[in-house]
C-alpha cells in the first residue's frame, strides 16, 4: 500500500498529511521507526531512488566576492523541479522579473498556469517566498546575500510572516550562513556560485504542530542576480508526540535549465 501511495504523492510528508488527515495515527513510537526505516525500505522494495546530494567543488579563498547583480525587468529563469524522496521530475517552472517603484515581483508559472510569485526589495531581500506549504509573507525582508559576505558569516533575525488571505501573523526566526564558494554544475551552465544555508524556526499555520524547523539551502550566482540550486526541506512534531517523534515535510530541489539575461 505505501509503494502506491509514495508513487502518486512522492514524498513522507505526504504519506503523514493522508494518515493525520483521515485520523488514522499509529502508535508514536512505531511512527518513528516507520519514518527512520521509510527510506531505504521504499528503496529496496518500490525501487524508489532519494535524490544524491548535491555535487559541487569547494573553492578556496582565492575567490574574489562579486556584488550582487540588480535584476532588471524581463530577465527571466527555467527551473526543473524535483522531489528529493524519490528523484523525480514534479514539474518546470518559469520564472520572469518585473519591476515596479519599490519591488522587484518575480512572476512564476508552471505548464501555462499562474503559480504564487516570488516578492523582493529592489535592494534583493526577501519579502514573499511562494517554496513552502504555505506562501509566507514577511513583516520584515529577509538578506539574502549578506554584505559584505565573507565565509562564516551568520545574520539572526525574529520576526513575523502571515500567509495570503489570513489576517493572523506567525512567529519566526531566522538564520542565514555563508558556507563557502563553490563551483557547481546544473543543465544550464557551470557557475561559482556561493553557497547559503537558511535556517528557520517558525509558528506553523497547522495548530496542531508545537515545533517546525526548515532548511534553505541555495548556490547564489551574484553575475546573474539569482540562484542556480536551491534545497528545502523540513521536519516537525505534533501535539502530544514524544520528543524524538520527527515528521517530515517535502523536500525538493530545483536546478536552473535556462536563464536570459
């Protein structure tokens, strides 16, 4: 039964969301043996491959930092999206950059339909982010490059996002790290990329979570103003679960197949 359901949602997190939302919960600590063992018995037993990681070279420090590029209206970017439990392809998504008097709007599709768009500063912080469950709308713009940047280097922010269409706000905490420069390969080229790493601990839109924590890795290209790789990923528990009782969320990664500049 879980190699058919795993095929058609690809992911843990959604084997989780089927069994909470149909109130069938199994027994807390059997739950976490399922979750510890899910990988590599659907691997074996579905023929199921979980995504490798990603393969880069690390670069010494004879890098020299590069600003980041402004985005300028019309440029726009092809991903290739993937899910990370089982390899798969889930879609591409077409990304195009307009600009207004105080934002950049990165306008996002997928197979001709309209997806949530990624909102920016026109300085390049983070204001909307559309890669989670729920679009989170920051109360105030998350760096995502920090500047200067050198290695190491780590910026703490608390503050509060609401998701479209609710008017209560949700705690959050942030961590952005500069883990190095890297030479990374995808379908669209070979970049120098740096390597960022997002962590966040936030108030969930489900009540019934007491913790979730995710985790935003992405290879920043500061020539073309965007990233070529991104990963995200993330885990939680419930009410009443013990406390190494993790559930899982998605995790998918997407590469950059074409960009014009």
């Amino acid at each position: 039964m879980y190699c058919d359901i795993f095929r058609k949602t690809g992911s843990l997190a959604d084997l989780d969301s089927r069994e909470y939302k149909n109130g069938v919960m199994m027994n807390s600590r059997r739950k976490t043996l399922f979750y510890l063992a899910s990988l590599s018995w659907l691997t074996s037993a579905c023929g199921i491959r979980a995504l490798p990681p990603v393969q880069t070279e690390r670069l010494s420090g004879s890098v020299i930092p590069k600003p980041l590029r402004p985005i300028r209206s019309g440029q726009a970017w092809r991903y290739v999206q993937r899910n990370g439990f089982n390899s798969e392809i889930v879609r591409e998504i077409n990304e195009v950059a307009k600009l207004t008097d105080q934002q950049i709007i990165i306008e996002r599709s997928s197979a001709g339909q309209g997806l949530a768009a990624e909102i920016q500063t026109r300085t390049g912080e983070l204001l909307q982010d559309p890669y989670w469950d729920f679009v989170q709308i920051y109360q105030q713009a998350l760096p995502v490059m920090p500047n200067p940047a050198p290695i190491g280097t780590q910026a703490l922010l608390n503050t509060r996002y609401s998701i479209p269409d609710f008017s209560y706000t949700f705690w959050l905490q942030t961590q952005l790290k500069v883990l190095g420069w890297e030479k990374i390969q995808v379908t669209a080229g070979t970049f120098t990329a740096l390597h960022c790493q997002r962590f966040y601990r936030l108030e969930h839109y489900d009540f019934t979570r007491t913790t979730t924590i995710r985790y935003d890795d992405y290879w920043l290209v500061p020539e073309i103003g965007r990233w070529v790789m991104r990963e995200t990923r993330g885990e939680f528990r419930r009410t009443g679960q013990r406390f190494l009782d993790t559930q899982y969320e998605d995790h998918f990664r997407y590469e950059l197949i074409k960009l014009e500049l």
